[in-house]
C-alpha cells in the first residue's frame, strides 16, 4: 500500500459513504478521496467535491450528472462520468488503490466485481454482490490477488475474532462456528398482528444504527440477516450450519467466533459504522476512527436471545436460498428489493414482503451462476415475477402464506 492512499468510495452520498468520508478527513496524510460516485443526489455531491477535491465524480443518473458538471464549472477540475460505465472506469481505474463498495442493492455488483477483477482493495459494504454472486466475487478476488474487507459491522467482527496465518490473513484453523448478532430490530418486542400494521417510518426507526430507509427495512424484516447469513458463507468459507444468528439488542457485540476448545471470541464497540470502515482502510494498522471507546461499566448488562422465524420469515427464506443454492440467492435478493421499495412505497403492507419473496422462490428455479449474465438473468426473471406478485396483492387475490 502506498504511502497516500487513494480510495474511490462508490455511494458517497449514502450513511456508508459519508462515514467512510468522515475517517478519509481524519487522515489527510493517508487518506485521499479520489473519486467519488452517487445515484442522484447533487447537492450533496457538490459540497464533497468542493471539499475533497476528487479527480472524478460519477452519478448514475446522466441528468444528474449534467447538472453537477455545470454546478462544478470553474470551481475544480473534478472530471464528471455518468452511468454504470462511469462506476466501473473508477472502479478499475490504475490509480486508485482502493474502494469503498457502498451502493445499495444489486446495483452495486457489476463495479464490486469489477474491483475485484482489477486486483484492488475491495471494501465491501454492498452485501448484494456476494448473496447474488459469491462464486464469481470470490473467484474473482483469488484469480486478481485481489483484497477483500468486509465492512458490515458483523463481517468486520469476525474477521477481526478468527485467527490468522503468517501473513495476517484470517482462515478456520480450530472454528467450530459463527454466532452472527443481530439487533432484532424495531419490532424485536412487537407480536404478530402489530408487525403486519407497521409503517414505513416504523420500519425505518431503527433503535441502534442510522441506516438508509432500505437498510432499515431488511433490519425490521430481519431479511438483512438472512443476507448476512449468506455473505458469511461466502466470505468465510462456511457451511449454512456453521452460523447461528443470535439476537442483541444493545447491538454491542458485533459477532462471535466459537473455537473447538470451547473459547468464544467477541468484538465490542460502540454502534458506529466508522469503526468498521476504518478498519478496512487501515488493515493491518489500526486507524483513529472518530468513535468514543466503549464504557463497559455504564452499559452495565448485554442481552441475548434466539430470533424468532415464525414472525419474521424473511430469516427463514435467506436460509432457504442458502439450501438450495445456486441463482436461488439471487432470485431472495431481487424479490427482496423488489417487495421493500412497493412497501416503502406504500403500495403493500409490511407482511407482504415475506409472501413477495416466498411466492417469486417457489416460481423461479435455481440455476448454477456460471456468469455475470447468468446472474443477472436470473435477476430479471425474479424481478418481473415478483412484480406480478405485487399486483396480486394490490387486486387482493393473494392469500397470506403461513407455514
């Protein structure tokens, strides 16, 4: 790693990418953000670049990204790229060292694997890309030399927790299994009949974390974890049954590694996403990140329990996925996001993303993910079948699926 080095963080104007600024500001003499990348939000992207200064700027939305050029004009010499092209020209791009992989959703997954096809430092905060690609993303990453870092916190936990070879790098010498935590959510406490009345803003209300509105969602369906899950397997190497998913609401222990000697391995920290991201822009060194140390004695108690997958099914369906392997991970993720935006929308009900998801795995078969294109199909075809499901639910033909 060079003395100064340049990250291209790819969701820039998201809660990931506005921390992962946060860190790279601390560090000047490191740290530079060297290109940056957004959907649409301009206004937010102009106060970056007049503050960092990058040498590209990309935003997917091409009106947007004209209006952030004329917005820029004789400010900086920010050179302004519009697109998927415009993500991946950054992602790959010789001078940049590493990046941040924060868009949200499936969105995320062409420059991800770009990165890694390109022999970088991949900071994976898009969990997308594995939980619909973890075949090519990890081949991708071996065949480069590529480095991967997981960012979600509890990614980030068991990476710290395993243990290392000569190199530093983490392996499963001794591991019997992963305790991967969750907060349980806002509706951790709520019963059945509350969940299913939830709103959109309620879903969002997360108790611990400040997330964007889709995040917050799969965190309330526990869906986020049922992908976690997935990443886990994927990252680590991991048999499905090699991780447990325990719930925590103070959302302290980021995760749990159990050793065959029965020693359990935990990483603490108070719930801020800049621990994490700095710990990936530093690895192996450790950066100052911004977050207060944790103070054991005013917390007092932690808590645990066993989630429940009678009310939220959305864990039981990830874990499905994972059985039946393949494109079937793929197919979860689409229907998934397809069944938050009509919710956060306001055209369904919160019970209804669970039936979306279920419906559109029952009616698209899995297939081995041969390729990018075979992902994306397999994408495609989730998508349309989980929109027909969708104007099911809204002509009221659809039953409630109960187990």
């Amino acid at each position: 790693m060079s003395a100064l080095q340049n990250v291209a963080v790819l969701g820039s104007t998201g809660s990931i990418g506005l921390s992962t600024l946060d860190v790279i500001a601390r560090h000047p003499q490191t740290l530079r953000a060297w290109a940056l990348a957004a959907n649409r939000s301009v206004a937010t992207m102009v106060e970056q670049c007049r503050r960092f200064q990058p040498a590209y700027a990309v935003m997917m939305d091409p009106e947007a990204a004209g209006e952030l050029e004329s917005l820029l004009a004789g400010e900086c010499d920010t050179r302004v790229l519009a697109g998927a092209e415009g993500l991946q020209h950054i992602a790959t791009h010789a001078s940049v060292d590493a990046v941040m992989a924060a868009v949200v959703g499936s969105a995320g997954l062409p420059s991800t694997l770009a990165a890694a096809r390109a022999g970088k430092r991949v900071l994976l905060a898009n969990k997308e890309s594995l939980v619909m690609a973890g075949h090519l993303l990890m081949a991708a990453v071996r065949d480069a030399g590529a480095l991967l870092l997981p960012i979600d916190s509890e990614h980030n936990a068991i990476f710290q927790c395993l243990p290392v070879d000569k190199s530093g790098r983490p392996g499963l010498a001794g591991v019997s299994k992963v305790l991967l935590t969750a907060s349980g959510g806002p509706f951790r406490q709520w019963t059945s009949a509350a969940i299913a009345a939830a709103t959109p803003d309620q879903a969002c209300a997360h108790p611990n974390w400040s997330m964007g509105r889709k995040i917050s969602v799969d965190s309330a369906t526990l869906m986020n974890k049922g992908l976690e899950l997935i990443e886990a397997c994927w990252l680590f190497d991991l048999a499905p049954e090699q991780v447990d998913i325990v719930v925590h609401p103070e959302s302290i222990v980021h995760s749990m590694v159990q050793y065959t000697d029965g020693s359990v391995l935990a990483q603490l920290g108070n719930p801020d996403m800049r621990t994490p991201i700095a710990y990936g822009l530093g690895w192996p060194r450790r950066l100052e990140s911004g977050v207060a140390s944790l103070d054991l004695v005013a917390l007092s108690k932690l808590h645990f329990e066993a989630p429940d997958e009678a009310r939220f099914p959305c864990l039981r369906l990830a874990r499905e996925a994972v059985a039946t392997g393949g494109t079937a991970m793929a197919v979860c993720n689409a229907a998934n996001e397809v069944a938050v935006e009509a919710f956060l929308g306001g055209s369904i009900g919160f019970a209804d993303i669970p039936r979306v998801i279920e419906a559109t795995l029952e009616q698209v078969s899995a297939v081995e993910p041969t390729s990018l294109a075979v992902v994306e199909a397999a994408d495609s075809e989730a998508r349309a079948v989980a929109g027909a499901q969708l104007a099911r639910i809204r002509t009221g033909s659809v039953e409630t699926l109960e187990r």
